[in-house]
C-alpha cells in the first residue's frame, strides 16, 4: 500500500496541541459568532402605567376653559376689570349667562327672565329660598370626582377643587351666591371671577 508524501501528512501522534491562548481565542470567536440579540417578550407595566397618566392629564387639561374661547353675545357680556394681572387656566369652567347655567359646554339650569331672586324653586333641594341649585350640584359633582382622581394620579391635594366663574356683567347678587353656594356644598374651595383684562397703563 502506497504512503502518501511526507511533506502532506502528519501522523496524529505528531500533531503538537494547542495553546491554552489559541483555545480561548477560538472559543471567543465562536462564542462572538454564534451570539444573538436577545427577544424582547415581556410588557413593562409600569411604562405603560406612566404614559396612561401622561395622556390622562393631556387630555383633561386640554379641556380646560381659556378666556379666549368665551365667545361674547347679547346673552353674555363679560365685565370688565381694573386689574392687568393673567387669568387662571387652572379648574372648571361655570358659565352662567341671562338665560342659562352651563358647566363644561353643557346646559344644566336655565336662568328665569327675573333672575333678582335666583333661580326658580323647582330646581333648588327645599324651595324658592334655599340656595343649593340641585341640577348644577349634579354635573359639578360628576366633574369632582374625574378630578379628585386627577390630583391623586399627579400628586396635587385632592381634598378640593376650583372653578372658574363666567358670569354675565348684569348677573344679579342672589344669583351669583346660589351658584358660590352650590360649588362650595359639592366641595369647590376656590373661585376665580373671568372678567375682561383692563387697559395695560
């Protein structure tokens, strides 16, 4: 049986081993090879938990009243004020016009043709001379509570809230303390009066 040429084959028993250094360079390089980018499999609740509340305060604070989307007409007519500082951007928008009590855009109560001595005894908890406005107590109520939550997710005292007051330049005295009254009974603590800006000097 022929031998193949000496300078082609190397008897295994001559065959030198390997370096402890050439061993740990050639499992790096497979281990460098073989490696892959680990999946991505699992929800992070908690950053979903912060990006629902982000979008949950968004939200709400886009509905916020602006005076500059008061729209004035024959029915209101803002006052208007000394006083050059800004208006607060901050609670809910009561709006009480000649013929009509209005809380985030929706009609809660009408105002009589007469409103000297209020509102009409039929809407108030125990007759013409009680000051609770029953109707309006339910719609600030259901906007207390979205906002009692709120100021619980965003870390604000939630044992009360604020309310800006757009009442007409004529509004009578009776009127305007059934509504201060009403917000105070469904646990409003703070008022602002809108008023058209005075003349800067």
């Amino acid at each position: 049986m022929a031998q193949p040429p000496n300078d082609k084959f190397v008897s295994p028993a001559r065959q030198k081993p390997a370096s402890m250094a050439t061993y740990k360079r050639i499992l790096r390089k497979e281990i460098k090879k073989r490696a892959a980018e680990p999946e991505i499999n699992f929800l992070n609740i908690t950053a979903m938990m912060d990006m629902m509340t982000i979008i949950l305060v968004f939200l709400l604070k886009s509905l916020s009243a602006s005076s500059a989307s008061i729209p004035q007409s024959d029915d209101l007519t803002m006052p208007k004020s000394v006083l050059t500082t800004e208006a607060s951007q901050e609670g809910l928008a009561v709006l009480i016009s000649r013929s009509h009590i209005v809380v985030d855009d929706n009609v809660v109560c009408p105002v009589p043709a007469d409103p000297t001595h209020g509102i009409e005894g039929k809407y108030k908890r125990s007759g013409p001379n009680d000051l609770y406005i029953v109707p309006l107590a339910n719609a600030l109520q259901s906007w207390r509570e979205r906002d009692r939550q709120l100021r619980v997710a965003t870390g604000k005292d939630p044992s009360s809230s604020e309310a800006i007051i757009i009442a007409d330049a004529n509004t009578p005295y009776r009127l305007l303390v059934e509504v201060l009254f009403t917000l105070g009974q469904t646990e409003f603590a703070r008022f602002h009066l809108m008023v058209l800006q005075g003349q800067k000097k």
